[in-house]
C-alpha cells in the first residue's frame, strides 16, 4: 500500500516576523518544527521597514537629494549584513553576501539613474520596491540551510505572470499556475523547502511588477492554489483576526474562524491582518488560510475558510475607516438619478477608486458616497471632469463634501435573514447620543455601514461590539 503524501502547506512571514537575525532564526525553527510532519513552502516579505525606505530613497533620489539615498543604501547593506553576520555560518556567509551585494549594487544604479533624469517610472519603482524581498529570501534560505535544512531562494518574478499595470498589477492565473508548478514542484520533489520572494511578479515580456503594498500575503495564496496546498498559513504579529480594532475596543477577542466573504469585506474596510485581494486565489478549491502570530506561536489564531454550516448567527466582528468623506451628488433638471450614478461610478471605477458605502434618494436625484480621505482631491477632480458640462449649464449637477467622517462595519454572514440586527446597532448608538450621517446595507447583507462623526468613532465601534457580546 503507498504511503500517505505528507500535507503541503505555504507558510508566509511578514515584514516584523523577518525583522532581524533573531526573528530570521525564529522563523527557521517554526519552519523546521512544521517540516518534520508536512511539506512545506515559504513566502518571505522584505525585512521590516525596508520597503518604506527603498520607495523614499527613490522619490528622494529623483528630486536630486544624493546624500539622502546613498544613505540608503549604507542602511540596507548593514541592516542586512548583520543578519547574514549574526545567524550564518562562514560557508553561508562566502555564498550569500555577493547575493547580498548585488542587490545592493541595484539600488545603487537605480538610484543614480533617478537622480540623473529626475524621475522615477512605476516600471522602475517596482524593480527598486521589491529588492527587499530578493534579500529577505535570500538570507531566509541561507538560515534554513545553516538549520540543516534543504532550501533555496526562489524569486516569484520567475513564475508570478501579471499584466502590465505596475505598481498594483493583476496575475495571469492560469499561466502563473502553471509556472508556478513548473519552478517548485521539481524542488518539492527532491525534499527542498523553497523559500519565494513575496510581492514580485513579472510581466510575459519579463519586466518586474509589484502586486501592491502588502502583497505578500497574495503571492502566499497565489503559490497555495497554484500547488493545490492544503493550507496557507499568514504569520505576522498578531494573534489573528479580532472582533474590532484593540486600539478602539481593548476587550476585543481573537475570532477563531471566518468565512472567505467576512475576510474580504474586513480587509476592504481596513482591518490590517490581510492584504484585501489574499483570499481570492484560494476560494474555488476551498483552502483554509490561517492568521497566526510568530510570536506567540502556540496561539491557534484565526481560520479562514468557506462558510461554516452552523455558524453562529448575528454579528461577528466590527471594523471601522476612520478617516473619510463624505460626497454628496445633486441633479437637477433632465438628468435622471440613474443617470447621475451611472456618470459618477462609472468615472471612478476607470480610475480604480473604491467607495465605502453608498445611498440614495432616487426621488431627489440625490447620490452620496464615501471615500478615504487620502482618495478625495482626485475623487473630486474625477467629478468635475465627468460633470463638466452639467455643471457650466446652470450648475445642474453640484457637488457637496462632509469632512471627518468614519465609517463603522458591522460585518457577519449570518446576520442575513436575523431579523433585528440593524434595530440593534441602531438603540446601541442612540443610547450613547451618536448621531448616525447615512446608513447602507448591502443585497447579501453580509455587512451593515454607518457614517458617523470621526470624534464618535470609538464610542460608536465600541457600543455596536458590546451591543452583540462580542
């Protein structure tokens, strides 16, 4: 009778778990604990902070500043040298500081390039943005190694195929599948761990695409469907998905499960233990991902997974946008409502702007929505470009906008079909004097959105999760 194939499981670390030779040599023991009874595959993020420092020694080089990224690159060639001098051995050392130096020789002309044409192209940014990761892998394979351990640096940009929209670019799944089986099955096969660059991927041509800020946790999901793994796991610094933010609710509590769809609706909304596209991937062959904490390894964290058949009913958790806007849109004369929301969604949605929650008064030919305050200069010029005519014809279009706004989630896929769940956050907020601005729910009723004053954000987060004991 043929043995049982040990499970396979993707494990990603994020920036904080990679941090330095102690974290580095941590994650080594958690992977070699793990690949004592499963196979595994690692994904790696850049070193913490290291990404927020190439991008502004970028900008600053493309603005002239020399001094400024020369001192970059001193910080990057030491803060990754002491790790390759605190946790390898001599014979590791002699393999991976050329690696490391050639990384570091990248920056460099770069860099030099940026200063010399005082520009920095998203084509180039992305090259210079994921260095991180190329030097995390690399000395994360080493570790492993120095461990007794099988292990190779893999850069994903071998294998990750995306389209051409740098910065934030989309994958090809089938032809990143069918490569990605390509480069690390072979390694799997002969018992090596390989260890994947996060964030990277590549365009069919072979120009190098990032997939967002904090798209490691995709490239972990990405790699987990590509080989069919039975689990992704997301180390980072917490100790899973809570039911709120600690910093608004400190009596928040660990979730022990969600569903795929209350993932991705707290990621859309803000809460920051995953990248909002990680789920994605895995849905249609229905592979769990886990949120655990590197350090606090022995917490079971949070499971992700499709809907559980006898979830408990109501609200599961609460998240919030503090910082957002509100916009009103007012038609008047021949424009009809559906007309105005056609004209204004289909505008933002050609330049990728996302809004938080929506409503409408059809009768008035009255729209108003949501956005990020960081969206809101371009929200507006987006406007007043797709109205332009509108508005120099006796202003029949206007726009109207209420600053320090926040918007408040109250997410659960099983509040469909519980009757009093609105009723409830609505007592909840009354009691406190929280003046509710607009309200929306969604068709699927996944989630419930109130817009409140940005000063009542934590009263209003706290009295809707005490309302339903979380």
């Amino acid at each position: 009778m043929a043995k049982a194939q040990r499970p396979l499981i993707v494990m990603k670390f994020g920036g904080t778990s990679v941090g330095n030779a102690e974290r580095m040599q941590q994650v080594g023991r958690l992977v070699a604990e793990n690949f004592e009874h499963t196979r595994v595959v690692v994904v790696v993020s850049a070193m913490g902070g290291v990404t927020d420092m190439l991008i502004r020694a970028a900008k600053e080089a493309s603005s002239g500043d020399r001094e400024a990224w020369k001192g970059a690159r001193q910080e990057l060639a030491r803060k990754h040298r002491e790790v390759a001098d605190a946790a390898l051995s001599a014979g590791e050392q002699a393999a991976v500081l050329p690696r490391l130096a050639e990384q570091v020789g990248n920056f460099e002309n770069l860099c030099s390039g940026f200063s010399l044409v005082r520009e920095v192209t998203p084509r180039a940014m992305d090259t210079l943005s994921s260095l991180g990761e190329v030097m995390s892998a690399t000395l994360m394979a080493a570790i492993l190694r120095s461990q007794g351990l099988l292990a190779e640096a893999v850069d994903s940009a071998e294998f990750i195929v995306t389209d051409e929209r740098f910065g934030n670019a989309t994958p090809l799944f089938e032809e990143a599948y069918q490569r990605t089986r390509q480069r690390l099955l072979p390694l799997e096969r002969r018992g090596a761990i390989a260890v994947v660059t996060g964030f990277r991927g590549s365009t069919p041509s072979g120009l190098c695409t990032t997939l967002g800020r904090g798209g490691s946790d995709y490239s972990a999901t990405i790699v987990g469907a590509a080989l069919d793994a039975d689990e992704t796991w997301i180390w980072t610094d917490v100790d899973g998905v809570m039911s709120a933010d600690p910093k608004l609710v400190p009596h928040a509590r660990i979730i022990p499960e969600i569903s795929y769809q209350e993932a991705i609706e707290l990621s859309f909304f803000g809460a920051k233990v995953l990248h909002p596209k990680t789920i994605q991937p895995v849905i249609r062959q229905k592979i769990p991902v886990w949120i655990k904490n590197t350090f606090n390894p022995s917490c079971p964290g949070t499971k992700i997974g499709p809907s559980p058949a006898n979830g408990a009913r109501g609200v599961k958790a609460i998240t919030s946008v503090s910082k957002s806007q509100l916009i009103t849109l007012s038609a008047k004369g021949s424009l009809t409502f559906a007309g105005l929301a056609a004209k204004a969604f289909s505008a933002l949605s050609m330049e990728e702007v996302d809004t938080l929650m929506v409503t409408q008064s059809s009768a008035d030919n009255v729209l108003c929505f949501a956005v990020r305050d960081a969206d809101l200069k371009r929200v507006k010029t987006i406007l007043e470009k797709a109205f332009e005519l509108e508005m120099l014809h006796d202003q029949r279009v206007s726009i109207e906008v209420m600053p320090h706004v926040a918007i408040v989630v109250a997410i659960g896929e099983n509040m469909k079909g519980t009757p009093g769940i609105a009723g409830r956050s609505f007592g909840a907020l009354g009691r406190k004097g929280i003046n509710l601005i607009a309200i929306a729910q969604g068709s699927s009723e996944i989630s419930i959105s109130f817009a409140v004053k940005s000063s009542d954000v934590r009263e209003a987060v706290q009295a809707i999760h005490d309302e339903f004991h979380l």
